[in-house]
C-alpha cells in the first residue's frame, strides 16, 4: 500500500481522506456518521480484527470516493478484479471502471448490475452496492463490487442443461450423452424406454447391447470388443451401422447407430452424442421396393415376350395385312386393359367378376348375351394378364364364328372354388351360335389360350368343340406355388 500513501501524498488532503486512510490503517476505532436521525456512531473495530483487515479479506472488490466521484482507496481484491494495481485505481475517476452504464446509489439500497474493465481489455459482470455516509461534513461514498462471473456461468450451465433435457424429452430418436469412458451422463425419454430402465450411469453397451443388422456390416462391430466399442463410441464418429439390439422386446426392430464428439468452450472433446434411429419401417419400404421392382422386371419382360410371340403368331396365321393389324390390336388391346385394370387396383388384384366385366364390355356382357354366375373370388395380380388374354380369345372368336356372331347366341360363363379353395375351375358354354361340325378347327387362338393357361396360370385348359358350340373349362391355382424369380417360361413363345 506504500504507493497508495505516496500518491495520495502528491495531492492536498482534505478531512474525508485522511478519515479513510486512518482507517484503512486501522488507528480509527469508530467515527461518527450524520445520518437522518443525528449523529451515528459506527464501530470499525470488531471484537478480533480492525477495519483494514476485514476490508482486506473480503471476497468483494471495495473501494472509498470522495465527493468529487475520484477513487481514494481500493481493497487488494479489486485490484485482482481489474487487473490493476492500487497506485493505477486511486486517483480515476469511478465511472472509468465500467463499460457501458455507469453504477448509480439506489434509493432502496439495492445493488446494480455492470461490466467491469479489466487491464486486459475485457469485461467482468459486477454487482455494486452503493452507500454515502458524512464523516466531519464531507461526503464519502462506500462502494463494493461482487464478482457475478460464477453465478453468470452457472445460471448460462443450468439454462443449457435445461435446454438439452428438453431437447432430449422431445426428440423422437433414442440419444444419449456419453462421456469419455463410454458412461451414459444424460438420456432421452425414448432411450430410456428402449433400455427399459435409467440408463445414466451405465456403459453404453451394457444399456444397448448390439448386434450387426447386416453380414455386410457385422465386420464394423465385431472389431471392438465390449469395453472398446464403449472408448469407440465417446470419443469417435460413428456413422451408417445398421444394427438390432440384442433384447426380446424390440425383436424384429431395426436402428442406424450414429455418434460424433460433444466439445466445450474450448473445442476440447468432452464426450459424445449418440443416437439409436428405429429404421424398421424403412427398411421394410425398401425390401418391399426390392420385390416390387423385381416383379415389374419379370413382368415387363413376360410382356415385351408376349407381344413378340403374339405379333409374330399372329403373322403367320393372317390371310392378309389388314387382318393380322384386327387381330393383334385387338390381342394388344386385351393386354392393355389387363394393365389398366393393375394400375388402377396398385397391383393388388381385382375380383373375376370386375374382370369379366372389364375384359368383356366390347361383346355385349351388359346387354344379356353373356352372363355370369359364381361365388366373389380375388384374383391375384399376377393371374390378371393371361386370364385377360384368355377370356380374349374365347370372346374374340365367339363374336367372329361361334354364338356371339349370331343372333341368338348367349355365352355362359360359370365358376366354382375347388381343393379348399386354393383352385378356380371356370367354365365358358356357347350355345344358340352356328353348329359346328367335324369337331372344329384349331387356330393360333386356340394355341394360344393353351400355352397361356399352362405357362402362366399354371393350370390345364380343355377345349370341346361340340355341335352346340364350344365348351372350354378353365382350372388353375389361386395363389402362386413360384416365386416371382422362378415363373415359368412365358406362355406365348414363338413356335
């Protein structure tokens, strides 16, 4: 303090200071304070230490100004609060302390927030207290400022720990926390519901205990060991695994294990954040996008195959140009309707008698030649191509030579579920049209009809050209009995 007493020995002394000083050198006992009621007399020496020694130990930065708001004593810890020494802080100004608002007295008695400067040129949040007292007429005025920077901080972690644990209650992914040991510090609600009990605590492969979704992927877990996927996981990114957890509750569940480092203020590595993302209803989109498309494949090749062998066919048999363009528009035609029908239905299938309707309506199915009877059955996508194909040419060469081409004729088409309903038996009876005679004549419609119902319905066809007209029954399975990579060769192959 000696370069206090010799700055303050440059300047006239007036009663206030050498008040304060002789009591910062603890030679004053007490002094007398004009207060509102009369003169107070205050004790400034306790029943252990002086005046000056109490200031000294204070935790708070204090200082004394005269009247004139000039600094005329600091404590020892307001210089380590700015960084300043004492001969640096007696003689400002009181309002060069602080950046920004300068601290006022309260009426209530109430301390004021405010940034300190410091010799390094930051700033340090405060709290000053404020109070005037007179000592022998002059004005002094006792100040002290508390160091806020802790409380700021902790208040800044507790707002940050209460804006993860909302996060963490909202997020709809199971995360947690880990640190540096692999040891869960914090967890959402849904982690905790996936470990079925408080995982904070735990290594993270004692909570979720792991196993790889894929072959493919089975190598990435396999290289670590329990205590080394733990290290792995806090202090590494982990991205892309797919993995299942070993826990009978969640059986048949998939997730996508994810990790990156959790770094402080410093950029230092503190631990990490990992997540558990349930991804099973996507990967049950993509194995059923798998299947789809290796149907279409299959399907798309049976058809370009179809409308070869058709056209093809269809050629040869034709007496001429004009005829072969009828007959294969109306063969393309029959297959169109088909896909039109599967478009519309998402290639679920649609029932025989939607079908019959559909494929029919251009041969009077509405107007009472041909009718319908039989229990409701739902044919399968795969079954609504050829049987379209088929009903086709039975109706196609009913309109040109059988009961359709004349007036009288009707068609009867009847059906019956058979074998515990696994198999259709569909029955197709002209009467009323031409008679025919010498049992019929057989054309590539007929081959065709054949082919189809053996290759692609995986069933039997017998077609009965009676006097009366034809008679063609129909049986094939219901559900398939090959998978979509095993169908058979198509039908419709050129000869």
């Amino acid at each position: 303090m000696a370069s206090t007493d010799a700055m303050q020995a440059e300047r006239p002394r007036n009663e206030a200071e050498e008040t304060v000083e002789a009591i910062h050198r603890g030679s004053v006992d007490a002094v007398v304070v004009q207060g509102p009621s009369g003169p107070q007399v205050i004790m400034l020496q306790g029943a252990d230490a002086p005046y000056h020694v109490l200031v000294e130990r204070m935790s708070d930065g204090a200082l004394t100004l005269d009247e004139d708001g000039v600094i005329v004593y600091v404590n020892s810890r307001l210089c380590a609060l700015t960084g300043l020494g004492a001969n640096e802080l007696v003689g400002r100004r009181f309002d060069t302390l602080f950046a920004g608002s300068v601290p006022q007295q309260r009426t209530d008695d109430a301390s004021t927030d405010a940034q300190l400067c410091r010799a390094d040129g930051g700033h340090l949040p405060v709290s000053v207290w404020m109070r005037q007292m007179a000592m022998g007429g002059v004005v002094a005025t006792l100040v002290t400022l508390t160091d806020m920077s802790m409380q700021r901080r902790a208040e800044e972690v507790a707002t940050a720990e209460r804006f993860a644990r909302s996060i963490l209650e909202q997020a709809t992914d199971a995360i947690v926390v880990l640190a540096l040991d692999g040891r869960i510090t914090h967890a959402s609600w849904v982690a905790e519901q996936l470990a079925e009990r408080a995982p904070v605590g735990q290594l993270f492969s004692e909570a979720f205990p792991l196993d790889a979704q894929s072959a493919n992927q089975e190598g990435t877990l396999t290289r670590f060991s329990r205590e080394s996927l733990d290290q792995a996981l806090a202090t590494r990114p982990f991205h892309g695994v797919e993995v299942v957890l070993r826990n009978d509750r969640v059986a048949g569940r998939s997730f996508l294990l994810s990790g990156g480092p959790l770094v402080n203020d410093a950029k230092e590595a503190v631990g990490s954040i990992v997540t558990l993302t349930d991804i099973t209803e996507r990967k049950r989109a993509e194995e059923q996008q798998t299947m789809l498309v290796a149907e279409l494949n299959h399907r798309v090749k049976n058809i370009l195959a179809i409308v070869q062998s058709v056209a093809g066919q269809t050629l040869r048999t034709s007496p001429s140009l004009p005829a072969f363009n009828k007959a294969f528009s109306g063969r393309i035609q029959a297959v169109s309707i088909a896909h039109d029908i599967l478009t519309q239905t998402r290639w679920i299938g649609i029932g025989l008698n939607e079908l019959l309707t559909t494929v029919l309506a251009p041969y009077g199915v509405g107007e009472g030649r041909i009718a319908g009877d039989g229990p409701p059955v739902l044919l399968e996508a795969r079954l609504v191509l050829p049987l379209s194909m088929v009903l086709h040419e039975l109706a196609t060469n009913a309109s040109k030579y059988g009961a359709l081409s004349a007036p009288l004729g009707r068609v009867a088409i009847s059906w019956r579920l058979c074998d515990g309903d696994r198999r259709l038996e569909l029955v197709w009876l002209e009467r009323g049209g031409p008679s025919i005679e010498g049992g019929g004549a057989r054309g590539f419609g007929t081959t065709l009809i054949d082919r189809v119902v053996r290759f692609d319905l995986d069933g039997e066809a017998e077609l009965n050209f009676e006097p009366q007209g034809i008679r063609c029954v129909l049986a094939f399975a219901l559900s398939a009995e090959t998978t979509p990579e095993h169908v058979p060769a198509s039908a419709v192959q050129p000869d």
